[in-house]
C-alpha cells in the first residue's frame, strides 16, 4: 500500500517550463554563438543541468551551469506553482502520506529555486542532483530516497513529468505517475499511472487504498451471468438457448446461496434484462446552500445525494432533475458532470451486476421538501459533520470529492 508520495520539481511541482528553455537557449547563444529553437532543447527538461550541457557539446559544464542560473533569474517572474499543488499538497500531508521530493536540481538550486514558494515544510525528504552517484534516468536518487527515509519500495510512488522520471522509478522497483499537466507528449512514457490534474493523485490513490474486496464466487456469478445472457441474445439453435437458460439459472443460484437472498429475489435483479449486459446507471445530485450540501433521509434512517436509477428515456441530465424534484421537492439545473464511477469498486456491499454512479452538480431553480414514497426529510450538511450515510449509494469520499467540485470550478471530471 502507498504511504509515501515522492514528487519531481520542474514540470511536476513548479511550472518553470518557459524559464528552463529560455535561459537555456540565452546560455548556448552565449557559449556558441548558436540559436538552437526551444523544441531543440526540450529534452533538457527533467535531466541535471550538466547532463543536458554536454549533450550540447559543452564541455566545461560548471561554468556553463554558473552561467545558466544566472541567465535564468531574468525569467523567475515566470516560474510558477501548477494549479491545483499547493491544496493537493496539503490535502496528501493531511491524509497522513508522507511527502518527499527527487529532483534534477542541485541543493543550492532546491533552496534558491523552490523553497520561496513557501512549501518545502510539507516535505520529510528531499534528494537532490548532488546527493546521489548517478541522476535520473538511473535508480540512484530513488535508492538514495528509499535509504533516508526508511520507506519500503512497495510503499511509495514516484510523481515526474518526463521519461527519465519514469525510468528513474522503473528501475528502482517503485510505481510511478506521469504528471500529464507538465508533459508534453506521453507517447512510449509508460507509467503505473497518469494523473490528468494534480487532483487526480489523492483521488487515484484513495480508490487505491480503499476499494471493496469483491468476493471471488460473485465475480465468477456475474461473468456466467454475462456469458448466458450474450448466448440467449445472439444463439438461434434450440439446444444452445437451453444449455444458456441454464448457465444463467446457475448464476442467480450461485448469487442466492452466496448473498441469502432468495432465488426469486435474485432472479429479479440479476437475470431479468434481455440483450447484451451492459451496467447499469445511477445519477445522484450534488446541491449546496452556504457551503453545505443536501442529503435526503430514507426510511432506515441513512442519507444519500437525490438520486436514483436512470429510467428508460431519461438522460443523465433529465434523470437528476426527475430524482430530485421526486426525492428532495426542487426544481434544479445541472451544470457539470462531477464524476462517472464504477459503483463495485467505491462502494460496498458489491452488487452482482455493474453500475456506473454519475455525480453532477447542480443549482437550485426553486422548490421545498414534500412529502414522498421514498425519502422521509432533507437537509443541508457541512462536511465535517456528515450523517449515516447510504453507504451503498455514496460514502464520504463520494460526498467530500462533491464538495472539491462545490469549491474549484476548473476542477477536471474524474471517471474510472
């Protein structure tokens, strides 16, 4: 399990971009009376600065480097945090991950560079270009980390925006997350994962650490189950459509025996569709009034989002106003699709057949609470202080990422 997530800096944490390429080409120009054009030197990013200088043909690299940091303070101004670091920082730190950061910078550099921002606190272990044989693409520097903080190799993953990022982690046996905010191109990158925003990191690595164990006999249930009802849907042949009937009849028997729900129970939820199985879809609604967000009671006295199955000729759109204005008595609109998950793998207990949860938040038109055959009471609730929750209709990660929604409106949707 992941304990401890260690960043790059340039391209993963700080957007410098613009600064490395420029004072970099400021500094050929000046040792060779040369103008490379900035994609000439784009392999530069990501590697130490004396690496990249001698695969330009300069060969006194510490007065080239002394020369290129200085060329670079004349675009500092440019130099930036990514959107979105800063809080995923403190929201990993909060979640008790251990932070620590590998980078192609030297140790004058980290401080010179990266400690202005204001973060390095957050940070247990740092291993710079100095501290280490051999830079990145090589498995030094993650050694060198693994050694200094006394973390196992399974424990940890390794944040970077380029190949040598990549490459560094592959070697040193630990997973590995290409930064898509800071790279280019990912073509022949292979990473464990790609996180498209800097909010997918906790997001990715909660679902990690949290998915429900489905139970071996209701994964093999529901592949019968799949395999019946495309034989029943596509087979002609007398004979065939019997030996489907019954694969599909040992299913629901399989689910029956397993769950302790009854045979005709099962049958109606698990084998009464028709044609190819497909999951099926749930729509819940996120509302908020005063940095609060609305729940409906059910009559067994947990809360959920309003929502509910997406009816025949209803779209996700059209479904959430329907389930809202039955469960919860408003008239809304829906303005941004906040998730699509895959229900078995937040949610428990497991279902024996596939649902896909979509979240969408939404504004308020008018309306008021009115009495129903389903929810018995609505209310608004900070997310410090949830209720029982309807955990097999959304838990309080669900309600929490509704609430990152709520509060960053360039927040990307996240979908499994």
């Amino acid at each position: 399990m992941i304990t401890t997530v260690i960043f790059d800096i340039d391209g993963t944490l700080l957007d410098t971009e613009f600064a490395v390429l420029n004072s970099l080409q400021d500094t050929v120009i000046e040792l060779t009376d040369k103008r490379p054009e900035l994609s000439e030197l784009a392999f530069a990013l990501g590697i130490p600065g004396e690496v990249a200088l001698r695969q330009l043909n300069i060969t006194d690299t510490e007065s080239g480097n002394a020369i290129w940091n200085n060329n670079l303070w004349k675009y500092t101004h440019t130099i930036k945090l990514f959107d979105g670091i800063e809080s995923v920082i403190k929201e990993l730190k909060s979640l008790g991950y251990g932070l620590g950061i590998i980078t192609s910078k030297t140790q004058i550099e980290y401080r010179s560079d990266f400690l202005p921002f204001g973060l390095a606190d957050y940070f247990d272990t740092v291993v710079c270009a100095d501290d280490s044989a051999r830079p990145k693409p090589f498995p030094d520097p993650v050694l060198k980390f693994l050694e200094l903080s006394g973390t196992g190799k399974e424990e940890v993953i390794y944040i970077g925006d380029t190949v040598y990022d990549m490459q560094c982690a592959d070697r040193a046996g630990i997973k590995s997350g290409l930064a898509l905010w800071g790279c280019h191109s990912v073509m022949n990158i292979k990473a464990d994962d790609y996180f498209t925003s800097p909010e997918d990191i906790p997001y990715t690595l909660s679902l990690k650490k949290e998915t429900p164990r489905e139970p071996q006999w209701v994964k093999l249930a529901r592949e019968l189950q799949f395999l019946s009802q495309g034989g029943l849907t596509y087979s002609r042949d007398h004979f065939d459509i019997e030996r489907f009937e019954r694969i599909r009849d040992i299913s629901a028997e399989m689910i029956s025996l397993g769950s302790g729900y009854s045979i005709d129970y099962v049958k109606e939820i698990f084998c009464n569709e028709t044609g190819f199985q497909t999951p099926k879809l749930d729509t819940r609604a996120a509302i908020f009034q005063d940095n609060k967000i609305l729940l409906v009671k059910e009559k067994n006295g947990t809360w959920a989002l309003p929502g509910g199955w997406v009816d025949v000729n209803e779209s996700i759109k059209s479904n959430t106003v329907k389930e809202v204005k039955e469960e919860a008595g408003l008239n809304i609109i829906p303005v941004r699709l906040i998730a699509i998950q895959d229900r078995n793998l937040h949610n428990t207990p497991v279902y024996a057949y596939g649902v896909m949860k979509a979240f969408v938040l939404c504004e308020i038109i008018d309306g008021g609470f009115l009495s129903n055959s389903e929810t018995i009471e609505s209310r608004y609730f900070s997310s410090d202080d949830l209720p029982p929750l309807a955990e097999e209709k959304n838990n309080e990660q669900q309600i929490k990422m509704c609430f990152d929604a709520y509060i960053n409106d360039r927040r990307l949707t996240f979908f499994d």
